[in-house]
C-alpha cells in the first residue's frame, strides 16, 4: 500500500526543491493536492514520478500532466496568488487547475475532449470551472485573465491566448520544435507582448498550436 501523503512530501523534497522551486506557497500546494487523484484509473502508483505522463482521451487525442517539478516551475514563473483569474489550457483531468486553485486562485480550466471535460468536473467539483471548448481559442467569454498556463507543447506563438490576458498578464508554456523547446514567460504590455525563456523542457505537442507544414518542391 503506497502512503501518498509521503510520496507528496517526497516530491516536493526531491523533485521540486532541487529544480530550484522555492515559492513556499507553491511548495505547499503541490504538497497538498492530491496528484494521484488526477491520473487516469489504475496509474495512481505512477503519480510522483518524475515523468511526464499521458491521458488518452475519447478519438486518439491526447493530453499530459507534465513533470511535477517542471510544472511547479511553470506554476511559480506565473506568480500565482489569492484572488487573481486563471486559465488552464488542455486542462485534461485538471490537476494544474487544482494546484491554481489551491493557490487561491479563480480557475477555468479548459478542454476541448468531452470525455476529459466531463472527468476534470467530476475531480474537481466546485472548486473550477470547466469549459468545453477549441484550446486554441481559449475562454473569451471568462476573460480576461490574470495568469494562463497550457499543458503541451506549441510550437507558434499562442496569440489568440495572449490577447485574452490583462495588462500586466503572464503565460507561461513550452515552446518550440520538440529537441529545442524551452518554458517561456510571456508578459503583456498593453498591446505587445515580451517573451522570456525560462529552461529547457519539452512536453508532448498540441495539435492546436502546431506550426503549419510548409510545401515541399
């Protein structure tokens, strides 16, 4: 029988606090969620590896619970505090949103697969709420927001997202080709919008932000 209450405290320890994680608040949120209740059935042993892991939803489509420790950093580089608005894009069954929410935050969590839809509101309940709908084109109807984070890889700037953050907003993802990816930081200014790298990471690719194929002669 595995104890997940030590496993927690193990991660946070061993994973998160060496990978430079040193938001308190951020530590005690991952060490409160229960992260194995948001794996799929049956892979709760698997829930504090330091892996990526994968949720198959309903068509072949596919979304990812990234690594606790780079999703602490993604988390802690979005500044997440009581009262502000987020969003989680390709929220799958919704442990990100969570871990905002836990933080104090005013969560939507978004996706666009109706069978993860309907399993992130049966593991979260209340405390989120689920939008059904295109990632790609995120929550227009709750914007704007304050922090959004998104749970793949992109590989073009996500520009419909940005424009749904409020001055001063921050998104964080991983961008790029997969070998080269990196977490990057955006941060609006008004109209533009700067863009920092973080660190190397990659994450599976989400169809909706994929770079177009160019011709081939």
């Amino acid at each position: 029988m595995i104890d997940y209450a030590q496993a927690r405290r193990m991660m946070v320890d061993c994973q998160l606090r060496t990978f430079d994680v040193n938001d308190n608040t951020v530590l005690d949120a991952f060490d409160t969620v229960a992260r194995e209740t948001f794996v799929p059935k049956g892979r709760e042993p698997f829930a504090y590896i330091d892996q990526t892991l994968h949720i198959d939803g309903a068509g072949g489509e596919t979304r990812c619970m990234p690594a606790p420790m780079v999703l602490a950093r993604m988390i802690q580089a979005l500044r997440v505090r009581p009262g502000v608005t987020a969003l989680d894009v390709a929220s799958g069954y919704g442990y990100a949103a969570a871990v905002m929410a836990q933080l104090g935050a005013q969560v939507t969590a978004l996706e666009s697969v109706p069978d993860l839809a309907a399993e992130a509101r049966g593991r979260l309940g209340s405390t989120v709420q689920v939008v059904e709908g295109p990632i790609g084109a995120g929550a227009p109807k709750q914007a704007p927001f304050d922090v959004i984070l998104i749970n793949g890889r992109v590989e073009v700037r996500p520009q419909a997202l940005l424009e749904q953050l409020k001055d001063s907003g921050r998104l964080v993802c991983v961008m790029g080709p997969h070998r080269n990816a990196k977490v990057t930081l955006f941060v609006r200014a008004g109209d533009a919008f700067g863009a920092r790298p973080l660190f190397d990471a990659s994450l599976p690719g989400l169809d909706a932000f994929a770079e177009e194929a160019g011709f081939a002669f």
